[in-house]
C-alpha cells in the first residue's frame, strides 16, 4: 500500500455479551452454543453497518466471544469443548458474513492446532471480504493460556518473528492484533509498529470502572507511543458463570493516533464505539519533523542489550505440554523465587 491508498473508513468496537459455555461437558453439548454466538453476532454486525452506512468496514469483536474462558477445566477438557482451528469452519462462517457485508471483522478464540498437540493457544484473528484469514496472531503473555514462548526453541523453528508479529497489509491500513491484557506490555505494541501497524484491533474483556483504570491509560499510552490507532472492543458481560456476569463490561473505545479518545462506550450491548479512521492523517504525522513524531526518534539500540542480557519469564519453560493453571502458577513462583535470589525483587 502506498502512501496515495490512505482512506478514510468508520470502524466499530462491538461491545456485545458472552456466552460461556463452561457448564457443557462434551463438544456435543458446547457447539450449538458456538453456533448460535457466530448467529447471534453476525446479527448484530449486520444491523450495525445498516446503522452506519457503507462506510463502515472495521468491527472489532471482544475476547473469546464465542466460548467465555476456561474456569479450572484442564488443557485436554478446554480444547475438546471450546477450541476451534483456525482457519477452520466457525471462522469460516463469519468470514462469509465479511463477504456479504462487505466489511473485515476482527475477533479471538482459543484454538488447537495439530501441530502443537496437547497445548491451545489463544489467538487473535482477522478476516475480511475476499473470505481469507488475513491475520492469525497467537497471544504471547498470558498467566493461564499457553504461550508460543514456552516452546520458544521449537517455535522459532517453524515460524518467523514476522509470524509472531504478524501485521495484516490490507486496504484498511496496515492491521495488528493485541489481546485483553497484553496492552499492558508495551514491548508487544512496538513489535508491531516496528512491522509497520498503523491500527491495533484490541479484543479484551476488561473489568469496567473508572477511567484511570491501568488498562484504561495502557490503551491511551500505546496509541500515542506508537502514533497508531487503537479500536478496543470490550465484552457487555461474560453470562453463565460463577462470576457476577457485569464483571467484564463497558469501556469499549476508539483511540486515535495522538491519544485522543473518539469514541466511548458506556455498559451493555452497544454500537457506539465507533469513529472514523483517517490513515492519511496518521501517515502525514509519522512523516512530519518534530517531537511528537515518537516512532521516528527511537533509539531501540540503546535497550536491546538490556533485554539481551535479563531474562524474567524463560523461554521454553513448558516444552512438555502444561496440564491445569496450578503448574502454570508453580512456574511463575519459580520465576519469582530466581528474581528475588538475583536481588531484581526484594
């Protein structure tokens, strides 16, 4: 895409409700659910750009709105009832919605893959009109899901760092996907912008609340830093669980390239998330002089020896596959344990 392809476009954060499915006790009993959220969603998509008109061709949906998130099920009973491929045939029916409404959709899902048995992944997706899957990028930093990270040796083996990271090239700028809490690392963000994203497609279920919430401000932050778009779709509640289903609600948001908020959402099943992108603003600015031009003064030479030289989280920490968040929460003490005994906490 070059400079001249910078359209103007309307993109919306799809605040709408999850479903879970964790009382089902097969996949027999958790498709039907699967099914009618790809329904249910689809509806509402398709109501939205009725709304908007034809400009809309952006909708971002929350985190893992087709299932909810595992709640004390096991790696091998979570990927049986709630994981699906990707690509694969739920994807692919609401990739047939993009194609009719003419429009990309952005959403998340924990998925398997086969050549990764015995593990899931979360992973963000991005799929437009021409039905492809444009962009598949699976969640690095998560306490309870596993990461590419814990296999990193291997990973690197099949897939490269333009793969971890991936940016989608599409008519609608240049497309990244971060996932619910991961907007609090910043590193991950700039991953991204260093592979060119222009707008990042955030799907989250955040605790709702007040506007300095660290989420809240992270989503500001990465947006400025990065002069990139953020388009952070929240969930109207995560229903069928233990948890009180309001837990998870509100906030969804539009963030502009200079931090300024476009767009908000209050609490519920809502539309109005919704502002319009302007890309040829956003590239003038990374283009201009001055010091608010911040991805053209960074000096990322100046860091990289720390990193090289730290390591907190280590690498292919679960090459066997883990089994139940009680490992994944004995691994993080071990961590804590060595970053105490080399004096980084006290």
């Amino acid at each position: 895409m070059n400079q001249g392809d910078a359209p103007s476009y309307r993109a919306v954060a799809l605040q709408t409700a999850c479903h879970a499915i964790n009382a089902c006790r097969s996949r027999a009993e958790s498709q039907p659910l699967i099914d009618g959220a790809i329904d249910r969603i689809a509806g509402q998509i398709k109501a939205t750009v009725g709304f908007f008109g034809p400009s809309t061709k952006l909708v971002v949906l929350p985190e893992y709105i087709l299932t909810g998130f595992p709640m004390g099920e096991s790696v091998a009973a979570w990927a049986e009832k709630a994981c699906i491929q990707i690509p694969g045939p739920e994807i692919a029916r609401i990739a047939a919605h993009a194609k009719a409404l003419g429009v990309w959709i952005a959403g998340n899902s924990y998925e398997v893959d086969p050549e990764w048995p015995g593990r899931y992944f979360q992973a963000c997706w991005l799929v437009g009109p021409d039905e492809r899957v444009a962009l598949k990028y699976r969640r690095l930093n998560s306490l309870f899901t596993p990461s590419p990270h814990d296999v990193w040796t291997d990973y690197l083996q099949r897939y490269t760092l333009r793969e971890v990271f991936p940016v989608a090239d599409t008519p609608l700028g240049r497309l990244a996907a971060i996932a619910s809490e991961e907007i609090l690392f910043p590193e991950l963000a700039r991953c991204l912008m260093m592979h060119g994203a222009e707008v990042f497609l955030h799907s989250t279920s955040d605790i709702g609340g007040h506007a300095r919430n660290p989420k809240e401000v992270a989503k500001l932050a990465r947006a400025y830093e990065n002069t990139a778009y953020v388009v952070s779709a929240n969930t109207a509640g995560v229903h069928d669980t233990p948890m009180p289903a309001l837990s998870a609600d509100g906030r969804s948001k539009i963030v502009d390239y200079s931090g300024v908020v476009l767009a908000e959402a209050d609490q519920g099943e809502t539309m109005v998330a919704s502002a319009m992108v302007d890309l040829g603003a956003l590239r003038r600015h990374r283009r201009q002089t001055g010091m608010s031009n911040l991805v053209a003064r960074q000096r990322f030479e100046l860091y990289a020896p720390m990193y090289a030289s730290h390591t907190f989280t280590p690498p292919d920490q679960a090459r066997e596959p883990i089994q139940n968040r009680a490992e994944l929460l004995k691994l993080q003490e071990q961590t804590i344990a060595r970053l105490v005994e080399l004096g980084v906490i006290l």
